[in-house]
C-alpha cells in the first residue's frame, strides 16, 4: 500500500496534494504553491513562470 504523500504551500504553508512549482516573484526562486494561491500569483504577473506539477498520487 502506498504512502500519504503531501507537502505544504511555501506560499500559505497549508497541506496539499498537489501543488504547482511556480517562480512569481524578482527573486526568480522556484516555489510550490497550492491551488488557492497558484490562481492568485499567476495572474497579471510578469514574473509568473509555471515549471510544473507535484502530485502525492504518482502513476
């Protein structure tokens, strides 16, 4: 049986299952953030780069 797999936002340090690594800001570092806030940091940002999904359910 598989393991409960999550991590939290490094945005709202909430616990997720899937999160979006994301660069939003200057600093051009990698984030994960979860939904709720992946919808806010990527809109009318112009530093907003998507680098992919983490999900705790792999195939």
């Amino acid at each position: 049986m598989g393991r409960k797999r999550e991590k939290d936002c490094d945005r709202c340090c909430k616990s997720a299952n899937t999160l979006y690594r994301v660069q939003f800001d200057e600093s051009g570092q990698w984030q994960f953030v979860c939904d709720l806030c992946w919808s806010i940091v990527r809109q009318n940002n112009p530093h907003y780069v998507y680098g992919g999904t983490w999900k705790a359910h792999k195939k």
